[in-house]
C-alpha cells in the first residue's frame, strides 16, 4: 500500500509557535505552542470513538498518524521514510530497534485501545472531559505568582522595617546628643554668671557674696543637676531646661526685709510674728533661663539672712537708751518717744501651707521700701569696705586698713579727719538715723500741708527739694498773701531737716533750732505768719505811699500769746491826716484801728488846752475797724482798700 | 585743718614754768575755752654719718624727725632749711635701719607736752618743753580752723592772740612769708616747732656749756 501511493514528504519549517496574526507594519503575534498536555488532550477530541474499530492496518496507519502528530515537529521526515521502509523490509536488521520501537508503541496503542473500549461502555472506567484538567495547570502559576509575589512583598518590607528601626534608633540618639548638647551649652552660660567648682562628680556653685567683702558665714552652694532622662516620648514641656538647679532648702522661697514705722508700741504678744504675706515672685526676663531666676531668688533670701543676722547681731551690742528688742524674725527700737520702728525678716517659702496663710493676713502697707532699698546699699557697702581693707596690692611698708587710712600718715591727717574715716557706725545705727530722718521729714511735710489747708489767709508754700541726702533734706516755705505775692516776700524760710532736729534758716540769716516734736514747728509757723501780716501792711505801706510810724515784730503791751509774740505797726497817710494801727498776734488775731484827725470827731469835748483851730489838725483818738466786716478777700486787700479809703482823692 | 602759729612764751617774772603754764591755762579757762585731752609734740636729731660725707668736708646736715599727736599716723622728717617729709609712722623703723647713715644724736630729745583747749574755731594748746629731765620753756600753738591761707587769717589770729598773751604777742611766724598765698599745710606747723625747739635749745645751750 505505501509502495503504490508516491508519498511527498513536504517538510515544513520547524515553528514551535503558530503565528496568529501579521500586524501592519509586519511584526507578528505568535500563539504560544501548546504544551504536552494540551497538545494530547487536543488530539484527544479528535479521536471519533464511534467508530468501529477498523483494520489493524487502519488502526496502525492511524496510531501512526496520531504518533507522527503525538511526535510533534520534533520528529522529521526521515522517521516517516524510514516507517515505510520498515514496513517494506520488515527483516532487515538494521531496522529492528525500529521495529521493537514501533510493537512496543504498538502495545501501548492496544493498551490504549483497551482502556479506550473499556471506558466506551462505562461500565468499569469513565472519563472524565480532559478540557477540564486543563484548568489546575491555569491556576497553578497564579499561586506561584502570589506567593512569590507575598515573597518578594515580605523581603521588601523587612527592608524597609529594618530601615525604618535605624532611622528611629538614630532620631533617638541624636536627640539624646542634642540634650547632651544642650546641657553643656547652659553650663556655659550658667559658668558665665555663677562661681561654679567640679567636687568629685558633682558640680557645685556658690550663691554667697563671700568673693564680694561679706563674712556671713552660710556655705551658700547650690548643686548642678543634668535633668536629661525625660521621657522622650511625651512632649516636651516649653519651659524644659537639661540643666536644673537645686539650692539649699533654707534658703528657698523668697525673701524680704521689711522695715516699718509704727505709732504706738503693739502689745507685747504680738510681737515677732510679722506676716509672711508673700510678694510675687519676679518674672523672670524673656531671654533668661529659669535656673537665673531661681538662683538670683536663693540669692536674695542669702543677702537678706545677712542683713538681718548683722542688725541683730548690733541691736545686741549696741548699748542705748532704750535697748533695741530682738524677737524671732524682728527687731524693735524706738527712734523717738512713742514710735517704733521695726525691722522684719521675711521668708516665705513656696509651699502651699504658707501661701494659703498668707493670703488670709493681707497686712497693711506701712512697709518703707526705701529703707528696705538702703539696707541693701548699707550692706554691699559694708561688704566692700571689708573687701578693699584686704584688697591686693598693697605696699609691703604700709599698714593694712583701707587705702583712706593707708594715705592719713603720709598725708598728715590730723585727728578729726582721721575720725572721720574710723567711723564705724553699724549698719543699725545707720538705718535708725535715716529711719528718724524719714519720718521726720514727714512729719514735717504732714505739719505744713495741714497748716496750709486749715489757714487759708497767709498762704504757705512748701518747695522740696527733689534730691537729699539720707540723713538731711530741706524744704523751702514761703508765706504770701493771694494777690500780693511780689510785694509780700518777706516770709522765706529754709528747713533743713536732719536725723533729730530741724533747723529754720530765716531769710535774714537767724537760724532756729526745732525739735522733733511737731508742736515745735507749727507754733512757730503761726507766729511767721502772724508776722507775714504786719510785714505786709508794711510793704504795702511803701507802694501807697503811707509813713510807717513805728513796727515791731515782738511788742511787749497787750495781752500775753501763748505761742510767739505779737507783733504791731502804725502807718499814717500821705497828708498825715489819718493812721492806722495794726497788732497781729499768733492767737489773739488782728487788730486794726484808726486815728481821725481831730477835727473829725465830733464826740470830743472841747478842751480847754487847745483852743486854737491849728490844733484841730491833730489827730485825734483811735476808733477800731470792725475787720470782719470790711469788704476783701484777705488781710491785705482789705488793708490796700481801708488805706485808699482814707487817702485823700488827688484829683 | 587750719592755719596754726606757733610761738614762745617767756617765763614770767619769779615764776617757774608750771606757773607761768597756769597762770596761762587759767586765762584760756576763763575766757571759755573747753579742755580737750593733751598733746605732745616730739624732735629727735640726727646727724649724717661720717662716713657718707663728701671728700670735700662738707658739715653734715641735721635732720629731725618730729611726731605730732594731731598727726597721730604721721612722721614728720625736716631738714633745717630744707624739704620736710610726711610719712607714715613707720618711718622711725626705717630711721633704725640707716643708722649707717643718720646716726641719733645723744640727748637731743626735745618735746613740749600740755593741755589742748578748743575755743569755737580756734585749738590752744599750751605745752612745757623739756628736754631730758629740766623744763625749758612754754610753747603756744594757736589753730584757726577754717582758713587754710595764712595772709588771710594772719590778723585774726592775731587779735586772738593778743587776748591772752598780752604783750607778749609774737610776730608773723616765718613761714607764713615764704609762700604768700599759699594753702597752709601740717609740715609748716612742724617747720614753726622746729624753729621754736632749736631757738630754745639754743637759749639753754649756752648757759648749761658754761657750767660744763
């Protein structure tokens, strides 16, 4: 059969892939080569199982047509040659592995066969659609790729986690350098204002003003504390400092002298248990830090235990009249009879027990704070005087002592300058001094302004000078009438106000000395202004041109002033028809009277003596003006007007 | 610090000194002047040592250095019509340590010692001047203390002295003339009890050389 059929072997290109289309610009879009398995199950359907198995030759043509196609395009032409060749010299050796290859794939095509009728009558096999077991193959490499996919996704995360932790670590650390940092750079800041010493591995600092002159013996160190285990994750709160201080606990809080002057003497009971009220503590400036704050605070409390132990430390020695009281957190003297002046610690600290407390006993302000101030400046004062008496260099021949003390020998000093230098006043009596001086000026200032309100007549103006020493301010006191100022200026008095007394400098050089007591002062105030008044009508006297007749600042007649003399003046007009008599006292008040000529009384009774009409030109008896009643605003004007009255008209 | 003058007053007439002192305090009292403690004033002379002279066999100077208990600090060292040197108290220490060069004359020691007296402006004080044992005389110093030019005050003191001393009044002191207008200092009232010293060792000298 295969002998008679001319058999052309067409050998076609070996394209493992089909093409499926040939685009435009000529690329071509393969299929994918079906695989093994398709491939069978391809060939499968094609198998018609219907029909009746045909001849052995049939059936082997058709096996080998399926195994040809089954071979695939692996299998070339020569295969099928040599089939036919086999099949045409069936003995011929060379063939026989052919052969062999051929019975067994027969076998295997009868097995096949077997299987194949076997499960056409689906009694003992079945088969399932082989299109079917096409899918698991589909699905697999989705798997595959998911799972890869999952793979390389974890890898990429680890990475990235791994990252992720570095970065963090090193955000950590840097920031842990940062405070690290930061701490030293405010231990540079707090070396620049504060003595700081190493001692072991603690930095300790000094608050105590020892390196300034003071000999107060506190140790006055505070300690340096890194403050850098925060919790770095929270927030860090705006006002964190690496650096933090801590200072002794007595000498927390904050801390005041109070310096007060009171009237009467407190009952006894009270005394030592001044309030605590608390001031607020000042805001620390914007730029500094709060370790400034709390150690200029601590400071502070230092320099006023100073202040304190020194004046009662003297309020102990010092021997005077009346001995100064030292009580708990007080000192008492009394600077002048019934007057207290007393001088008060105060140290609150900040727990809530003694804010609370505070609050509740409000005291009233009598607190001087300029006193309080010239503590401090008596204080520092004292601290340098100690400091320049040790001070270096010093000649090696000289005596120690201050340089004032070093230069008195070769500059011949004579004994009251040298004394002046050895003044070793404490620093109580120092501050009872200006505390009498201050009261005494206000006293002073309180006489004045209510003589001035209550006596509205002779006006009194007080001039203070704005700048005094601690121990002596003056006070210039004018007295003018209203209206008359630049004719009445006879009145100035200079008040020089000292620690005890006050010293009255008249504007005609007489200097009065006055006591403390204000009774002193006022007396003499109203016999001035008594005074202004005659000096008034004197000076007015002169611009209307009356003849003073006489004047006297103290007349020894009348009745007796319980403060000053009473003073007199008589004018007479321009004609010499009229006088009038002024006498002015302190109490006693003014006086005025008039002298008629004599030719204007009619009430006279003739006399015998003075018969000639000449002698009607004298003047005649005094007849007194009812002041009160006399049209003016004040002494003076009524005075201009009176005088007018009996000037004769010129025209 | 004011201007001071400086003068001798003569033993009165069959008198001893502590009377004639008396008798001058009493005056003082009298007039109102308030007794404030003591003073004393003190010269010791030294000459220049030998061996420092010049070849040319110059006289050595004297020197004297001189204390004043105004001057409770100060050292006063003058040379007779030379420089006069304010120094502190420590120069009679140094004085011990140039003794190779001024040497201590022997009993020159000379000091007035008496009664200090402030009458408003002006201090008196009234001394006896003895030198070693024997008093040799009475000093009066005068102080006026708030002019520091001594033409300006010359009169008043003055005055003042004539209310007490009477007719023994001295004249302007010489240094008041050396420097017409000049501000008065401490070393002028030392160069004054200089001259008064020397005056009076000199009025003594010669009688106390003919017992010799």
């Amino acid at each position: 059969m295969s002998g008679v059929r001319a058999v052309r072997i067409s050998i076609e290109s070996a394209c493992e892939k089909q093409v499926q289309e040939v685009g435009l610009d000529g690329t071509e879009t393969y299929l994918q080569p079906l695989s093994m398995s398709q491939n069978l199950a391809r060939l499968a359907q094609r198998i018609d199982f219907s029909q009746g198995s045909g001849s052995e030759e049939e059936e082997a043509a058709g096996a080998d047509g399926d195994a040809q196609d089954w071979a695939g395009a692996g299998s070339s032409a020569d295969q099928d040659d040599e089939e036919g060749l086999v099949k045409f010299q069936p003995s011929l050796w060379p063939w026989d592995s052919v052969r062999n290859n051929l019975r067994s794939a027969l076998t295997e095509m009868c097995v096949l066969y077997d299987v194949l009728s076997i499960v056409r009558d689906k009694k003992f096999m079945t088969l399932d659609p082989v299109s079917q077991d096409a899918l698991p193959p589909k699905q697999n490499p989705q798997t595959l790729q998911l799972i890869s996919k999952k793979k390389s996704l974890a890898g990429a995360a680890q990475i990235l986690l791994k990252g992720a932790e570095r970065l963090a670590k090193s955000v950590t650390e840097n920031q842990e350098n940062k405070l690290q940092r930061d701490f030293n750079s405010e231990l540079l800041r707090l070396r620049q204002h504060w003595k700081l010493r190493k001692v072991g591995d603690k930095i300790l600092g000094d608050l105590s003003y020892r390196s300034a002159g003071s000999l107060f013996p506190h140790h006055g160190t505070f300690e340096v504390i890194k403050n850098t285990d925060i919790d770095l994750d929270k927030k860090i709160p705006e006002d964190y400092c690496p650096l933090d201080v801590q200072i002794p606990s007595d000498l927390e809080g904050s801390a005041y002298i109070k310096v007060s002057i009171q009237k009467q003497a407190p009952d006894i009971g009270d005394l030592g248990t001044v309030n605590l009220f608390k001031r607020p503590l000042p805001k620390s400036k914007p730029g500094s830090p709060h370790w400034q704050t709390k150690l200029e605070a601590a400071q502070n409390v230092l320099l006023c235990k100073e202040i304190f132990a020194q004046l009662s430390r003297e309020a102990v020695q010092i021997k005077s009249q009346i001995p100064h009281i030292v009580v708990k957190n007080q000192i008492i003297s009394q600077p002048f009879p019934s007057l207290q002046l007393s001088i008060s610690l105060c140290h609150s600290s900040n727990d809530k027990k003694s804010q609370k407390s505070a609050t509740e006993k409000q005291s009233p302000e009598d607190h001087l704070y300029v006193l309080e101030h010239n503590l401090h400046l008596l204080i520092r004062e004292f601290h340098k005087q100690t400091l320049s008496s040790i001070m270096m260099p010093h000649p090696a021949s000289a005596p120690f002592g201050h340089k004032r003390m070093r230069l008195s020998g070769p500059q011949a000093f004579d004994k009251n300058e040298i004394n002046s230098i050895q003044s070793s006043e404490g620093l109580l009596e120092k501050i009872i001094k200006q505390a009498k001086h201050i009261f005494l000026r206000s006293r002073t200032a309180a006489t004045i302004d209510s003589l001035a309100s209550r006596i509205e007549d002779p006006q009194i103006q007080a001039h203070w000078s704005n700048i005094n020493d601690v121990y002596e301010s003056s006070v210039k006191v004018l007295i003018t009438s209203q209206g008359y100022e630049q004719i009445c200026k006879s009145i100035q008095l200079q008040l020089n106000i000292g620690v005890e007394q006050i010293r009255v400098v008249h504007r005609d050089g007489r200097v009065i000395t006055l006591s403390h007591q204000e009774q002193e002062l006022q007396d003499f105030l109203l016999s001035q202004m008594s005074q202004h008044q005659v000096h008034a009508v004197q000076q007015l006297a002169k611009v209307m041109g009356w003849q003073v007749l006489s004047f006297s600042n103290h007349v020894g007649l009348g009745p007796i002033e319980s403060i000053g003399n009473a003073s007199a003046i008589t004018v007479a007009s321009p004609n010499g028809d009229y006088a009038i008599s002024v006498r002015n006292g302190p109490e006693s008040g003014s006086k005025i009277m008039v002298q008629f000529p004599r030719n204007q009384c009619k009430d006279i009774p003739k006399s015998d003596v003075l018969q000639d009409s000449k002698w009607n030109h004298l003047r005649g008896p005094f007849k007194e003006v009812q002041w009160n009643k006399m049209e003016g605003r004040n002494f003076v004007y009524k005075m201009e007007l009176l005088m007018s009255a009996l000037s004769p008209c010129l025209l | 610090m004011g201007v001071t003058c400086v003068s001798q007053m003569p033993v009165a007439e069959g008198k001893s000194v502590q009377q004639t002192v008396e008798l001058l305090t009493r005056k003082l009292e009298m007039l109102g002047a308030e007794k404030q403690g003591t003073f004393c004033v003190d010269c010791e002379t030294y000459h220049t040592a030998a061996s420092t002279l010049g070849s040319q066999g110059q006289a050595g100077k004297l020197m004297y250095v001189m204390h004043n208990s105004e001057y409770p600090l100060s050292c006063f060292a003058l040379f007779e019509n030379g420089p006069c040197l304010a120094a502190d108290t420590n120069f009679d220490v140094l004085m011990v340590k140039l003794k190779g060069f001024f040497q201590s004359a022997k009993a020159s020691k000379i000091e007035t010692r008496g009664t200090r007296y402030q009458y408003c402006d002006f201090l008196v004080k009234v001394g006896t001047v003895t030198m070693g044992p024997s008093a040799r005389g009475i000093s009066v110093e005068v102080e006026y203390g708030p002019c520091v030019v001594a033409s300006d005050c010359w009169s008043l003191l003055l005055e003042f002295l004539q209310s007490f001393l009477g007719s023994h009044t001295p004249g302007a002191p010489a240094v008041f003339g050396n420097r017409h207008d000049a501000v008065y200092s401490p070393a002028d009232t030392m160069v004054q009890y200089m001259e008064l010293f020397n005056k009076i060792r000199k009025q003594q000298q010669v009688p106390v050389a003919g017992i010799r």
